[in-house]
C-alpha cells in the first residue's frame, strides 16, 4: 500500500473511532467484559469454560489495545518525519544561509545557501566548528559575543555593532555579510541560529559611492581653490595695478586742475572729473575686498571678519554687531577662507532675502574648533529653500564646510529670523623653527 493509501486508512479509522456511536459502542463493550470477568471470578471454579472465555476475552482486549497503541506510535513517528522533512525544505528553500550551532559552537545545521555562500558541502560543514567559516582575526571575538549573547536571555537580535561583518568561504576568500542570531533550549541543550546574507554587490556598489563622493569633494575643493586663488590674483592687480593708475591719473589731474584755474568752464569740468575718479577708485576698491579682501591675508580672520561686517552694516542699513574671541588662534588659510566665506555669504542672503533690521555675528573657539554664529530678525527662511535648485551659495558653503570636517546648520532662530551655525576644525599653523 503508498503512502497516500496508508494516510487514507489512518484517516479513515480515526474519524470511526472518534464517532460518537463508535465510542458508546465500545463504552458498553468495556462494562460487559468487566462485568462478565466479576462473574468469573465468582463462579469461575463453578464453570471453568466460563473462566477460559473471559481469559481469552481479556488477552483479546489486551492485544486490540498493544496494536492501537503501536500504530499511535508509528502515526506520531510519520508525522516527527514529516513535519521534520518539511521544516528542513523550508530551510533548504531559504534564499539565506541558516547555521545552527550547538552550545560548543559546532555547526548542527547547514541550508543549501550555507553551501553556496560559504562553497561548502553540508556534508563536510556538520560538526566542523563555527571558527572555519570566520576570519581569524574575529574569531574570539565571535565566541565571546555569542556566549554573551546566551547569558542575555534575549531570544534574537542583529550581530555586530556595525552593520557589516566579514565571513571566510572554504576557499580562504574573505567577504562581507550581514547577520542575526537567535537562541533556543531544547532537552536541556542550547542551539544558536546564525540567519546570514553574502552582502559583496551592496558593499562595492556601496565603496564605490562613498569613492565616488569623495572624488566629487576633492574635486570640489579643487575647484573653489582655483577659483580662490584666481579672486585672489584679481583683487591683487586690481588693489596694485589698477590702483596705481588711478592713483597717478589723480595727481596728473590735480597738476591740470592748477593749470586751468583762470579758466571757469576748464576748473568745473576737472572737478567732475576729479568726483568721477573718486568713485572709480572707491568702485576698484569694493570689488577688490569683495573679490578678495587683502587683509585676510595681511591681518588675519578677526580683522577681516570685523570689517566685512562693519562695512556691511554701513552699506546695507542693517544694524550688526560682531564678537570676536579675544585670543582667536592662527588658523590655515583653508580655514580663514571658509570661515570669512560663510559670514560673507550670510550677511549677503540678510541684505538680499531677510528683510531684516538687526544682524548679529559671533565667533567663538572651543574644544579644538572654531564656532561661528550668524543670525538675524527677519522673515526667516523655508526648510523648502535650503533644498532650491538655485540655492548654490548654502550648497558650496555646506561643501566647503564640509570638506575641512566640520559641520553646518540653518534654522529658524528664537527671534524669528534664520540662524547659521557653523563648526569647523581648527588647524593651527605651526610657528616656524628658528
């Protein structure tokens, strides 16, 4: 007979015992044989035929009960088997690896994605310790991780307090995986099971962003290098060059001015010239500072800093107040740059976006960084404008920031306006030795 025939007559003999009709008929059986062996203990030397009948009778109800026990042990059996067929193709099914170890830490179950991640047949892995599949420089950290793992009480959790952990193929291989590890007692036995994932293709698509962004940084700070350093070269020529000539172009017209002083006409045009090369030489000079003050480079962050603000509130009629850390150490012109672009670049989106009366700029050093400040009472800005495609001053500043290790935040201050707060790391330039 197949099994389905046996599964059949199993179920069919079951649903006939458990019939009501069944069990009263069977209840009345029981009392009539009990009732018929008091009989027989009575009257049994009476009628010895009496007396065979019942011993025949219970030896009869004995081995009826000796082969319904035996095939409750079989079904329960059959179903063990199945039930453990089943539970061992799901794991089999698993797109993880599933590792059960036992309390040694010797592997007791092994899925077919254990065998394909780790390339290693089952065959060999069962019993083999945990330690093969680990590279050495974790294992006793592993172990020591697993047995706290089981005086915690916990029934599962992630391992590993980074989110990638590194596992061994049979081929000596190394790569990176993801894991979670649970526990479980059976017949005073502890089992852990290890659900693990081989995450290769994550962690280079992974390595080659965080590659690739660091390229897209160095090439970014590249790029506002250049493009400091050629502000820098400008506001030079302009500030010297173009300075000069106008310098020279003044005094060769206040010579021609004392030349033609008989003359009204002559005298008044020379003095709208001289007015006209006044603004021009004021014009070289703005656009100069703001190119590149040269003062950030002659007198350093806290003078600069001090007069970019000054000249701000005289230009734009907002009033502002700055503080400046009485020792504010040499920083690296990396820095000062930053630090003067920053404040530079706030007070600009004040005076263009903040409708703002009052602006205040504090710079501070603490714990080894530089702490700037910049604040205002305006309409404040949108968390929506910080992500505006045209927002590049606020991206290069974070970038800029960024690039030195430090940190940048925009946000909405107590007084209703925006506040910029800024942390950067310092780098002192060393004094030169003697």
């Amino acid at each position: 007979m197949g099994a389905q025939g046996t599964r059949a007559l199993i179920t069919v003999i079951r649903s006939l015992v458990r019939h009501p009709a069944a069990a009263a008929a069977g209840g009345a059986a029981l009392l009539a044989l009990l009732a018929l062996n008091a009989f027989a203990f009575v009257r049994g030397l009476e009628s010895p035929w009496l007396l065979g009948g019942v011993i025949v009778s219970d030896m009869l109800v004995i081995g009826a009960g000796v082969i319904v026990a035996a095939r409750e042990v079989l079904v329960a059996q059959h179903r063990g088997e199945e039930s453990q067929a089943q539970l061992a193709a799901i794991v089999d099914s698993a797109m993880d690896a599933i590792i059960t170890v036992d309390a040694a830490q010797n592997i007791v179950l092994f899925n077919r994605a254990a065998e394909q991640i780790f390339r290693c047949p089952r065959r060999d892995a069962i019993g083999a310790p945990l330690d093969r599949f680990i590279p050495s420089r974790f294992r006793a950290a592993h172990r020591g991780h697993v047995d706290a793992f089981g005086r915690t009480g916990v029934t599962s959790r992630r391992m590993g307090e980074v989110p990638t952990l590194w596992g061994l193929r049979a081929d000596g291989e190394e790569f990176p995986l993801e894991a979670s590890i649970s526990q479980a007692g059976s017949a005073g036995q502890r089992y852990y099971t290890v659900i693990l994932r081989d995450v290769t293709r994550r962690k280079q698509a992974e390595d080659a962003l965080h590659q690739s962004q660091r390229e897209l940084r160095e090439l970014s700070a590249r790029v506002l290098d250049a493009r400091e350093e050629e502000k820098t070269r400008i506001a030079r020529e302009l500030h010297d060059e173009l300075g000069q000539l106008l310098t020279a172009l003044k005094m060769d017209l206040g010579w021609l001015r004392e030349r033609v002083a008989a003359d009204a006409e002559l005298t008044a045009r020379a003095a709208e010239m001289g007015d006209l090369l006044d603004q021009t030489v004021n014009s070289t000079r703005r656009i100069s500072a703001d190119l590149r003050p040269l003062m950030l480079d002659d007198l350093g962050l806290a003078d600069a800093a001090t007069w970019l603000v000054e000249d701000f509130a005289k230009r734009s009629g907002v009033a502002c107040r700055i503080e400046v850390a009485e020792e504010l150490p040499e920083v690296s012109k990396a820095v000062a740059t930053a630090v003067y672009r920053a404040i530079q670049e706030s007070l600009t989106n004040i005076a263009r976006h903040a409708g703002a009366k009052s602006a205040w700029v504090v710079v501070a050093v603490e714990d080894g960084a530089m702490h700037v400040e910049v604040e205002d009472d305006g309409r404040g800005i949108a968390p929506g404008d910080l992500a505006k495609a045209r927002s590049l001053g606020l991206k290069g500043m974070r970038e800029r920031i960024g690039f030195l290790g430090g940190s940048l935040d925009i946000a909405r201050a107590p007084r209703g306006g925006t506040r910029l707060r800024l942390r950067v790391p310092l780098r002192v330039v060393a004094e030169p030795v003697a």
